[in-house]
C-alpha cells in the first residue's frame, strides 16, 4: 500500500509549510524560536523530498508498463492528476490576488501559469516544482515507450549523464553564479536542472527495490534525518540560509536530495518489513498534501493582508509561535477536507475525461507527489 510513502508526502507538505510560516512569524516581529528556526533552515526541502518520491512512485506504478499505449496511458493519468488539483487553485489565485496584489495579478503569466508551462513569473509561486514534475513525467513517458528492458539501463545512464552535466555546469561553466543563472535559458533551466537527478534516483530506487523483498531500514532513516539535519546546518553556516536559492541548487540537491533519498529507501523499507504509518491518517493527510502546497501560500498572503501579522506585532514571542503553528493545523484540516470532497471526485471526472478508466486504489498510481 506504501503507506510510509503517503505519511512522508503529508510530513514533506508541512515541512514547506512551516517554512513559509516562518518568514510570516518574522514579519509579526516574533523571534522564531527553535522551531521556526529549525522550519527556515530544512522546511523548503520538503519540496526535495516530493521529487525523489515522485520518482520513485513513477517506477512503481509502472514496473510492468511497456511501449507506446502504456506509456501514453500513463501520462494521461499523470495529467489528469496534477491538473484535476492544480486548476481550482489557480482560479483561486486569481480572485486571491486580484483582491489583495493586483500588480502580482498583471505581472504573472497567465496562460503559462494555467497550464504548467515554464514562465518567470508564475501566478502561485510555489507551482514551479509541478513544471518539473510534468517534464518529468513526458521523459518518463517516452523511457516507458522504449521498451521495459531497457528502462532501468536507460535510467541509469541518464543519471550518469546529469551528475555530469550538473558537475560541469557548477564547476566549468559556472552556470549558477549571479548574473550568469540569469542568462540561462527556461528550456536548460527546467530540462537540464540537477533536480531531475533527485526524480531519477527515486525511480532508480523502485527498480532496484523491485528485485528485493526488504530493503533498507531505520538506520536509513537515521542517517537520511541526520543528514537532512546537517544539511540545516550547512546552509546556516555555509550559504547564509539562503541554499534554496537557484544560485545554490547543485549544492541543495547534492544535500538534500541525497539526504531525501535515503530517507525515502528507509521508509520504504520499514514498510517491507511490517513497520508501517497509522494507515488512515497517512492516506488522508498524505492525499492531501497537493491541497496543502498549493494552497498555503494563498491562506498566508491573505491573512497578512487582513492583517494578521500586524495584530501579533507586540504580542508575546510564544502566543504567536503557537498561533502560527494552529494556522498550520488549519491548513492540514482544509487540505484534507478539500481532497475528500473536490480534489478526489473532479480527479474522477478528468480520469474520465481522458478515457484512463476508473480511479485506481491509492497504492497504485494516483499516489503522487506533486510538490
């Protein structure tokens, strides 16, 4: 059922929560806290976390797919997820902003931020990762089409090749220093990024896992939080908190993506070996972590316009610590209200729509990552 799988995807959703929290704590004026402090310097890794699971969700969904049908059949499924809960937030950007930041409204692409297509400035911010994603889902299309004895030779290959294009483009062309990342075309931007080598290690792990009946365990796990700590600590200490930047991307992945990489083997694991997540709770929490990343930004840009951080100015560092973490307690409760009752029926109607039959149990395909 990979149910360790879905409580990873609902704790890497409130991981950027927390993250995007924190910046709004420190407009009210609040010392973090460890916390806060803990959330600012790892939470945006959650995003790392969503794109080695995607991967590794992609290659286990799929273990038996081969050829042109198959491959298109998954791909109409691939985007009758992502859209079916990606558009209603969009339309809600849309009211959001036109309420509180027209100037955002009229600066951002529109019709490239509607349908996933690269632009440099996207209505909903965050949604840069799911443009990563749909490329990633079109590669793997076409890996799927060339046959399944191929894929994994394919996949491995295409890993050598990245590291090493991710390698020369941080060492020789210096391709993420400021003022040369901003000459780098959308197309290299989005299809050569060494985030691909964070989808490609997850969809390198379920092939290798596919011949095994345990794979790794908790210290896996262990080791993958201890690295995902320190790297915390590396980009407080080493990048001035600020590693998530593009400018620092061959390092975030080199960090985070291998520390999200282990941690996800580990889960994995555990779960092989009869160590599982609270069932219920990880498939509702762990559904509705879609619902949670797109729409968080959205709660705390309108409650900074209606003035919640302004009302906190003054008040003691605690009470608007916890204030705060309600606000994402909330924002879980939303998110899985809203998978239950829209994202989960219209995800049917567009299933329908494109002819991929039925919705499938969550532990087949329809468990993502969109992050």
């Amino acid at each position: 059922m990979l149910i360790n799988i879905q409580f990873l995807r609902f704790a890497a959703a409130m991981l950027v929560v927390l993250y995007h929290a924190s910046s709004h704590l420190a407009d009210s004026g609040a010392k973090p806290g460890f916390f806060f402090q803990a959330a600012e310097a790892v939470g945006f890794a959650g995003v790392d976390i969503f794109f080695v699971i995607s991967g590794y969700i992609m290659a286990h969904t799929t273990a038996r797919a081969s050829g042109v049908t198959p491959g298109l059949a998954f791909l109409r499924r691939r985007i009758a997820r992502i859209y079916s809960g990606y558009w209603p937030f969009f339309l809600l950007a849309l009211v959001v902003f036109w309420w509180i930041n027209p100037d955002h409204l009229a600066q951002s692409s529109l019709v490239r931020s509607a349908v996933l297509w690269p632009a440099n400035h996207l209505l909903i911010a965050v949604s840069w990762t799911l443009i990563f994603e749909m490329f990633f889902y079109i590669l793997y299309t076409v890996l799927i089409t060339t046959g399944l004895h191929r894929l994994r030779h394919l996949l491995a290959t295409l890993t050598v090749l990245m590291a090493a294009f991710a390698l020369y483009s941080q060492f020789v062309r210096h391709a993420y220093d400021p003022g040369q990342l901003e000459t780098i075309s959308l197309a290299e931007y989005y299809m050569l990024s060494p985030y691909l080598l964070e989808f490609l290690g997850g969809a390198l792990l379920a092939r290798y896992n596919a011949n095994r009946k345990a794979g790794a365990g908790w210290q896996t796990v262990v080791l993958g939080i201890v690295v995902f700590g320190a790297g915390g600590w590396i980009n407080l200490a080493g990048f001035q908190g600020h590693i998530e930047q593009g400018y620092y991307v061959f390092y975030r992945v080199a960090v985070f993506g291998t520390a999200s990489l282990l941690i996800v083997a580990g889960v994995v694991g555990l779960e092989a070996r009869g160590f599982m997540a609270p069932r219920r709770f990880s498939l509702q929490a762990g559904g509705a972590s879609y619902a949670i990343y797109l729409s968080h930004t959205l709660f705390l840009a309108a409650t900074q316009y209606l003035g919640l951080n302004r009302w906190l100015r003054g008040q003691d560092d605690g009470f608007a610590q916890w204030i705060f973490l309600l606000y994402a307690g909330f924002i879980l409760v939303h998110g899985i209200v809203h998978y239950r009752w829209i994202e989960r029926p219209l995800h049917q109607q567009f299933r329908r729509v494109l002819g991929v039959g039925r919705r499938q149990p969550a532990a087949s395909s329809e468990i993502t990552s969109s992050a």
